[in-house]
C-alpha cells in the first residue's frame, strides 16, 4: 500500500502556457523545446510529408529521391547485412502514399518498405539486391523542385563514401534502457500486513528481485532497484535513485490493503493532474537551488514563466509515457491476477511525480485478502507477477525503445 495520497487544489494555467508558447515559438525558442522536450511534443501537428520515390541509375550508382514538404529535424542511416538493407530514420516526418516501388525499378533496388516510429519519426528501409554504400543528404528548395531526401547507393567500391555505421559496430555504442525498480516501505516502515502476519515490504522487495533477474537478462535492459535490502528509504530519495541512474522508466511495487478482507485484484496507478500540478509548484520553487537538468535543459536561470511552460511540456509527455506502460502493464498482470480496475487508475502517489522519467505504481494484490495473502507468499506465484511485470515493460518498449539504445538496434534488426 502506498505511502502518500492525497490531493492538492489545482490551478489551471492553460491558457497562459498557449500564450507563452506562442511567444516562446516566436521569439526562436524552438531550440529551447527542442532539447528539452520530446520529439512527440514539438512536431505534433505538424510533421513533414514525404512522398515518392523517384529513382535513377547511372555508372554504378542507384539515387533514391524521396519528396519533402518542407525542411527535416534531421535523418540517420545506417547499413544492415544478410539481407542486405539501407534504413533511414527521418525526424519528425510521415509518409503520404505507399512509398514503394513500380516499373523502371534499377536493378539493385529490391523494393521499400516504410514504417511510423514513436509517433513521430518515419522509417525508410531500402532493400537491395547487393552489397552497396549509401550517402545521404537533403536538397533545399531550387529549379521548382522542393524540399528532397536523396540518397545516393554506390556498388562495389565506385563513388564517394559516406562514412556508414553498420549494425554490429553502432551496438557497441548504444545504451541499455534502465529500468528503476522501487520496492515499496522497508525498514521501520513495513508496509500493510496480512492476515498471516505477511509484511508488504518483504513480499515486493521479492517480487523487484525476481523482476530485477528478468530483466537483466534481456541484452539491452538493465534494472537497478532502489533498495536491494530491508532498509528504510524516504519517499524523494527514492526518484532521485531512480534519477542517479539516469532511470527510463520507474516502476513502484506495492501490495495493497482494506478493511474489507474480501477486496482483491491488482490495479496501476499514474500521476493525477492534482499531483502533477503540486509537483510542478516544487520544482518552480526550489529551481534556484536546484543541481538537476531537466530533459538536459536549466532551468535554473530561466524566466519563471518560461520554465513553467517547458517543466509542464516534460510533464505532460511523461505522464502519456506513464499511461503507455501502465495500460501495457496492467494487459499482463490480467493474464495472471484478478484485475481490480480495468482501467489504469490516478493518484497523487509521491513516487510518481518525477517529472522526466514516466512513472508507475503497482499494486501487486490485496495482501489483506486471505487467499491472495496466501498467493503473494508463494514463490511460484512472485515469480508469475514479476514474469507478467516485466512482458510489460517489453511491450512497452516494442514502440517506446530510445533512439539511441541497445534495445532499439537489436529491434530493428529483428524486424528486418
């Protein structure tokens, strides 16, 4: 059972933060946006088209022209083998049309195929028939022609080389994705206890531990728990763990409880508006004392108004992060527990409120029901949530692994 609840009055700046963001675009903030939230809240609404292709083929080198409706954040392309491939990821862009290709196909071309990431970003996969080096690069708006993507695909050794990192040498250099894992109490606070005398605290530090060992064996995830032992920690030291570890998620483990012994089920929680709203008051109030970069940007120096509006963006994108995972979660945990709520619940937990890493709590069971009492001191059945906790975290990463992780390369390469 959590901690803290509770509900702070909320006082609603909508119309002030359009107004700031209005100003903030106007006076060339996008920078600002741009590095500090994500890619999801600056392009929303207004991502680029690309159409085409239009395709070439002259002295060894095939050029693949993709149209554009206006200038790109950005595009990365790197070479997959056996098949052999060419991807390009282009920020903040969709695809109008099938992008495929017709008759007058050169002949190392075998076809494109295209695919929405995140939301926001389109992939582009090239496949060809042969081994070739691409090269890349974007055309500005000339001749009555606009915006286009070109890539240029040299066979063999011929033409000029674009440096290009292939799958197995761009994994070296990628990241693991970090899960925070928070069992709940500890120490001199333990937690709700059951009928048999079963503390929550004990029960969920073995659940992170069964959770934590699943996911250390998936290549590309590593779990970190914010307590490994019976040890009391307080509810901020918590996310600034979490923090310290440069957290992509934080998960909170709990088992809840009631006066009423017959009330069972698992349930998840988010952020509430109530709670967000008093956590962004926090942070406004202790920025000048503040050491932590928010999304990589201080805020430290900012005018208030302006840093009220980019603390509010991250906030609202982390709460629809957390929303993704803990549907995700909540599917699983389904599959093995009576669910309390289908619906993922909010509450203004303390525990949720970092405002850059998306944030659950779990409720594993109801440690007051005698039965699943008896369950949540099962071995076997620990192990069952942790499996279903973590399916979780793996579907939610399917559509939400970072650009620059482990995960997301190995991801793309299994898809091919």
């Amino acid at each position: 059972m959590p901690e803290e609840g509770g509900a702070v009055k909320q006082t609603s700046h909508a119309r002030l933060r359009r107004e700031l963001l209005r100003r903030v675009l106007s006076l060339g903030g996008l920078f600002a946006l741009s590095t500090f939230a994500s890619p999801q809240v600056v392009f929303a609404g207004r991502l680029v088209r690309v159409s085409g292709p239009r395709m070439s083929e002259s002295k060894g080198v095939t050029r693949v022209v993709f149209d554009l409706s206006g200038p790109i954040a950005g595009h990365s392309l790197f070479v997959l083998h056996e098949p052999e491939r060419v991807v390009i990821d282009v920020r903040g862009a969709h695809a109008v049309g099938n992008l495929r290709t017709g008759k007058g196909t050169p002949s190392l071309l075998r076809g494109v195929r295209h695919a929405q990431r995140n939301g926001n970003d389109l992939r582009l996969v090239l496949d060809l028939r042969r081994k070739a080096t691409p090269r890349s690069f974007v055309l500005k708006p000339t001749g009555g022609n606009g915006y286009r993507l070109v890539v240029d695909l040299h066979e063999g050794a011929s033409g000029r080389r674009q440096p290009v990192v292939t799958a197995r040498a761009h994994e070296h250099k990628r990241r693991d994705v970090v899960i925070a894992i928070d069992p709940g109490h500890g120490g001199k606070d333990p937690g709700a206890i059951g009928p048999r005398g079963t503390r929550e605290k004990d029960v969920v530090l073995a659940v992170a531990r069964r959770l934590a060992n699943k996911i250390n064996r998936q290549p590309g995830m590593k779990a970190v728990l914010t307590r490994d032992r019976d040890v009391f920690l307080p509810l901020r030291e918590r996310i600034r763990r979490a923090r310290r570890h440069k957290a992509d998620l934080f998960v909170s483990l709990h088992a809840d409880a009631s006066p009423d012994k017959r009330v069972s089920g698992s349930s998840v929680y988010v952020l509430s508006e109530n709670g967000a709203s008093s956590e962004l008051a926090r942070w406004l109030a202790e920025r000048e004392n503040a050491a932590d970069l928010v999304g990589g940007v201080k805020i430290s120096k900012m005018d208030s108004q302006l840093a009220s509006v980019l603390l509010d963006l991250s906030q609202d994108h982390t709460i629809e992060e957390s929303l993704d995972l803990a549907q995700d979660m909540l599917n699983s945990l389904g599959k093995v527990n009576r669910l309390r709520s289908r619906r993922v619940e909010k509450a203004a937990f303390a525990v949720l409120k970092s405002p850059d890493i998306p944030s659950v709590l779990v409720e594993t069971a109801f440690i007051s029901n005698p039965r699943e009492e008896r369950r949540l001191r099962s071995k076997a059945h620990q192990d069952k949530i942790a499996s279903a906790l973590y399916r979780g975290i793996r579907d939610y990463f399917r559509d939400n692994a970072p650009d620059d992780s482990l995960l997301a390369s190995l991801q793309q390469k299994s898809r091919g």
